[in-house]
C-alpha cells in the first residue's frame, strides 16, 4: 500500500553538500530558460505588432507613399482605376502626384486612398450624363506630352520635405516617353535608388519597346503587373510564397514552443517512484 507524500515537503538528507552544485546548475538554467521565454515573447509580439494586416499593399507595408499619376494625353479613360481602387479598398494611405509635361502635388502624404475615389468619375464611362458626354475634364488644359521624370521628381521632393525616412512610389503610366527622357529618368531612378526610396509601376499597357525600356532603367521587380490588359494589379508579396505567411512571427512562435518543452523537460518537479 503506498503511503501519502506531500510533494511540497523537501527530501530530508545528511549531506546537503553532495547537492549544492546540482542546485546552482538548476539555478542557472531555469534563469537562462527564464529569459530566453521572456526574450521569445516579446520577440512574438514585436513581429506580431509588426504585421501589416492587408495582404501584399501596393504601397510596401512600412513606408510613406506617393501614388504618381499620368494624365497625359496618351493614357485612356479608367486606365488607372483598377489600382486606385484596390488602393481604396486595402485602405491604403498615399499621397498623390499628377503629371504630364509638368507635374504637380495634388494629396499630400498619409491621405487615406478613399479620397482619390471621387476622382475617377472624370474618367469612367459610366459617368457619362444623358448626352453621352463625361464631365468636364479639370485636366483638360493640363494634359499633353509624358515626362515621367517630372513626375518621380516632384513626388521624390514631397518625400523629402515630409522628413520621410523611408519612402517609396507607385508609378502608374503607359511609359510613353521620347528619346531624351530616358537620361533624365536613369537619373531620377539612381536619385530615388540613393535615398532609399522604393519605386513600384503599374504600366498601363504599353508596347513591348516601351516596356523593355523602362525595364532596363528600373529592372523587372519594379512592376505591378504584366504588360497585358488582362494582367491583375499586385505587389510582389502577393505572387511570393516568402510573404504568403508571417514566417518571423511562425519562427519566434516556433521557438517559444521550443523553451516551453525543454523548460518542462529539464525543470519539471522530481517525482518519486513508490
């Protein structure tokens, strides 16, 4: 029959010595399993708070935006509603850039993206009154060639004025460019390249010669989308099995779990055998 034990009652010995150094190497690691738990926890809740909950934003999670427009004469009606809608819809923050030959700061940074929805009324089709007709253009006097550069430039000095310390663009233009525009781009692009500010394109269907230009000055991880029409607007995160999971989070999680077992393991309370 076993008798009753009361695990909380220490073990009476007559030479406490012979367990001084086990105690002082229990002491030790149960202290270094403490802290490597607490260092795992809040290692978890950094990575946690760190998460942006949208899946693959335009905008890089992160950084302070500037949405950068073509409104010059060669770029169609709604061609570039499909991304501000899926800017809106993410509730991405952005600031606006509109240019042709010149270009000028239409939102500030950090504006909610739902503000630019009002916009495209100008251009959809379906906005059209009784006569067929869409409203008037308030870009009708300002639409003419594309320089690209002008656009970067004015978006690149907003950056800066803000005192923003990690920036980046998301162009949007058919990538109609003359000749000469193409150094003046190569040195906006090695600019924007030296301050860190990212540069993302959304290319609004341009010939093949157009977009292997641009290509060559940016690279191809540049691009939110294929050439084609039919080609879907997204972030590289959202075609990379690298960002489908929050893989630091599942890592740190991963070794939280890891200490908790060993902790249980090496420091769980001796049990005695009757």
């Amino acid at each position: 029959m076993a008798l009753p034990f009361d695990f909380r009652t220490p073990i009476p010995t007559t030479e406490p010595e012979r367990f001084r150094s086990a105690a002082r190497r229990t002491a030790v690691l149960r202290a270094g399993l403490a802290l490597g738990l607490v260092a795992a926890l809040a290692a978890a809740l950094v990575a946690a708070r760190s998460i942006d909950p949208r899946h693959a934003p335009l905008v890089p999670s992160g950084t302070t935006g500037m949405l950068v427009l073509d409104l010059s004469a060669s770029v169609y009606e709604d061609a570039f509603g499909q991304t501000i809608r899926k800017l809106a819809r993410s509730g991405e923050r952005t600031g606006v850039v509109a240019f042709s030959d010149a270009a000028y700061e239409l939102l500030p940074p950090g504006t909610p993206a739902r503000e630019l929805l009002p916009l495209l009324r100008f251009f959809r089709p379906e906005a059209a009154n009784t006569t067929g007709e869409l409203p008037v253009d308030p870009w009708k006097d300002f639409r003419a060639g594309t320089r690209i550069s002008q656009g970067l430039r004015v978006a690149h000095e907003t950056l800066i004025r803000e005192g923003t310390s990690n920036g980046s663009i998301v162009l949007v233009s058919d990538l109609e460019i003359l000749p000469d525009e193409v150094v003046r781009l190569s040195e906006v692009a090695a600019e924007l390249r030296q301050d860190g500010i990212g540069l993302r394109i959304v290319p609004l269907f341009p010939t093949p010669a157009k977009y292997a230009r641009i290509r060559q000055i940016v690279g191809d991880s540049a691009f939110l989308r294929e050439s084609s029409a039919a080609s879907p607007v997204a972030a590289p995160e959202g075609r990379s099995l690298r960002h489908a999971l929050p893989w630091s989070f599942v890592l740190v999680a991963l070794a939280l779990v890891l200490l908790l077992a060993l902790n249980e393991r090496l420091l769980g309370r001796l049990e005695v055998r009757r």
